[in-house]
C-alpha cells in the first residue's frame, strides 16, 4: 500500500516551508520554499504525457502490426476514425480524427487529431513520427509531438519505443502551461501478440524537463522502472528522481502497483501525498 499521510486539501496546496543545512557549519542554514500544488501540477504532466503517448503507441499496434497479426479488442471506438495510408514500400502514413468528447476504450475523453508517420522495417527497427493537432486528453490540452524508434525484439525479448519529444500542455482548470522535452524508453513487457489492448503493461525508464509559466521548472529521472498498465490511467509503481529550479532535491513514488491516483513526494526527509 502507498504511504497515506492525511494533510487538509488547504495544507496540502500550500507553501511547504523546507529547512536545508548547506555545510557541516550548523549555522549554515538556508530556507527555501517548495509548493506542494506546483509538484502536483508536474506530477499529473507525466500522466498526461505518457497516457497521450499511450494512445499513439496503440494506433501503431493495430494499424501497422509488427507483432500482432489480428486486433481482437480495439482500443478505439466508433468516435475515432483512423485513416491508414500506406505508401507501398512498407511506410506509411496514419491520420486519427476524435470526435469531441470522445471516450476511449480506457475511459479516457480525447478530442482533435494526431497524425502519424512510419518509415519501412531497418534491421528490426522502425522510426515513427508523431504529433498532436487541436488534441485534449480529460481537458488537458495537448500540441506537439516527437520520435520513436521501435525495437522487435530488445536484449530481454521484448518490443520496446524509444522516444524523444517535444510537447506543450495546457493544464484544464489552470492558469498554467507546461513544456516538456523528454528522452524515454518504453518496453513492452505484457500482453505482446494478444490482439487486445486490456492485457498490455509496460515499464519506463528516461528522464525529462517540465518548466511552466508560473516560474516552476522540474526535471525528472527514472530510477525505478515506472510501471503502465492499459486498464489503468496512472503509473502503478516506480520511482522518479525530481530536481525543482531552486536545486531542492526528491523523489515521487507512484507506489506498490495498486491502480489509483495516489503519489507520494518526499523532500527533505518529509513525506506529501498529492493526488493525480
């Protein structure tokens, strides 16, 4: 189970006053300030990134079918309409249009486009483009996009993406933007060859940049895998390094595998649960 440390929703946005000893001289004590509603905000632009990405990486399972020959269970419903345009040569090109409001087969509600690009099979790799046209994932607005190498088959077996990208999110019921650079490896390691989406689980490892137009920037580094399982819309376990723009030092904890929107920071030896 996740750490569960119960602080008032108020105590929880506020500003968390944080003392940090600089040298072995005791007296050398400087106070900075952490503000448990700005990490918050990071936090949920990692689940919005991975989850829009999650989307494209199911438009290429069942369209391009490197490593599954017949889809059994759509991700997509009737209110996504993916229009496949192979080229002959083994590339192609990929256009997905979602009505608004559209529910994906996760629960998700997306709207807007994404178009995809794909090259022919390289030595057992292939490189796809991505990017986000008018697109919102829950309310979160979403533009920019990136490149993926896939791998058939890594050094454990299985497929994997390789990605680096370059997005924008407009946070729903914020003031606030946030831009991402990311470098970040996604290896498949459940559900391969099934035909459905609901078995699939991945683990990720990378790191990132988030700044955002209040002033906040934090990076990211993946030093526990971080675990994605389809079914559920949030990262059930794995552990992020995170450094804030005043150098204040981290960790996120997404917990033990359990599927819920629990996250626990801990900063300067003291623990805060935020909700995704």
């Amino acid at each position: 189970m996740k750490p569960q440390i119960k602080i008032p929703l108020v105590a929880l946005l506020s500003i968390v006053m944080i003392t940090i000893s600089c040298s072995d001289d005791d007296e050398n004590v400087t106070t900075q300030e952490v503000s448990t509603e700005n990490l918050t905000l990071a936090a949920q632009v990692d689940v919005i990134d991975d989850a829009s990405y999650d989307i494209v990486e199911n438009v290429y399972l069942e369209n391009v079918q490197d490593t599954r020959s017949t889809v059994v269970t759509s991700f997509f419903p009737e209110c996504a309409t993916l229009d496949v345009m192979p080229n002959g040569d083994g590339s192609g090109n990929i256009l997905v249009s979602f009505t608004e409001a559209c529910t994906l087969n996760n629960g998700a509600v997306v709207s807007g486009q994404i178009t995809l690009a794909y090259a022919a099979v390289n030595e057992g790799t292939r490189e796809v483009t991505y990017e986000y046209n008018d697109f919102t994932y829950n309310g979160h607005g979403v533009t920019g996009g990136g490149t993926v190498v896939r791998t058939f088959e890594n050094t454990n077996g299985n497929p994997q993406a390789a990605l680096t990208s370059s997005i924008t999110v407009d946070i729903a019921n914020s003031d606030v933007d946030a831009s991402r650079t990311l470098s970040r490896t996604r290896e498949w390691i459940e559900g391969v060859g099934s035909g459905t989406w609901t078995d699939n689980a991945f683990l990720i490892t990378g790191n990132w940049d988030t700044t955002f137009t209040n002033g906040l920037s934090r990076s990211g580094e993946v030093t526990s895998a971080l675990r994605r399982e389809a079914t559920c819309p949030y990262f059930v376990s794995g552990e992020l390094s995170i450094v804030t723009q005043n150098d204040i030092e981290g960790t996120l904890d997404y917990g033990d595998g359990t599927c819920d929107n629990v996250a626990v920071i801990t900063i300067a030896g003291q623990e805060f649960t935020i909700q995704l």
